[in-house]
C-alpha cells in the first residue's frame, strides 16, 4: 500500500505561485509513474501531469503547459507540482496519484491507470 498525503495548496492571487507537494508512505514510490489531477466544482477530475519513474520523461496537459512543472525527489519518495502565473481556472482540489506503470512508454493521463490517490489540496486563485 502506498499512502499520498498532499500539501502546499492556499489562496492565492491571480498570477501568482503555488508548489505542492506530495510526500508518500508505506512503500517507495521510486518504480510508480506520478500524475497530478485537479477537480473544479461541478466537474469531472482532470489531468494536470505526470512524470515517469526516474523523472526522466514528463507531460503536462495543454492548459498548464508552460505554466506548471511536475519534478520529484525519489531520495525523499516525494512529488512536486510548481505552478506559476496561476489563474482563476487553476480553482480546484488538486490530488496526486501514483501508477505502477512507472516505466510504460506512453503515460497514464487518466484515473483509471493510477493505483492510489491523495485526498487532496485546496488551490484557490482570486482575480
């Protein structure tokens, strides 16, 4: 079992900077593929990004490419997601996952590909 805990959410003001973290437990989290999803009230869970198990191949979906950077530290079984020049669509709980296709050639952007999940973190961005 794996257990993510998120943290580093908050208000915000449009344009400004947020890095979350996500730090796992019970087992290493070095051979899993890590994705951040994000879920706005009223609508579906959507990816946000992934990074492979080394940290050698990311993806970052189109909203948030430019502006957000998924990183990890596998010495501290932990995940980042900086995110930059936010706006008033970033608004929602943003959860990370862990996926035990770490090292799969094509990475998984959807929910049903990841094992475990966080619980999440509140980011609110004010405009």
């Amino acid at each position: 079992q794996v257990q993510l805990v998120e943290s580093g959410g908050g208000l915000v003001q449009a344009g400004g900077s947020l890095r979350l973290s996500c730090a796992a437990s019970g087992r290493t989290i070095s051979n899993y593929a890590m994705g951040w999803f994000r879920q706005a009230p009223g609508k579906e869970r959507e990816f946000a990004a992934v990074i492979n198990w080394s940290g050698g191949r990311t993806y970052h979906t189109d909203s948030v490419k430019g502006r957000f950077t998924i990183s990890r530290d596998n010495a501290k079984n932990t995940v980042y997601l900086q995110m930059n020049s936010l706006k008033p669509e970033d608004t929602a709980v943003y959860y990370c996952a862990a996926a035990a296709s770490g090292a799969a050639v094509i990475l998984p952007t959807t929910p049903a590909r990841y094992d475990y999940w966080g619980q999440g973190t509140q980011v609110t961005v004010s405009s």
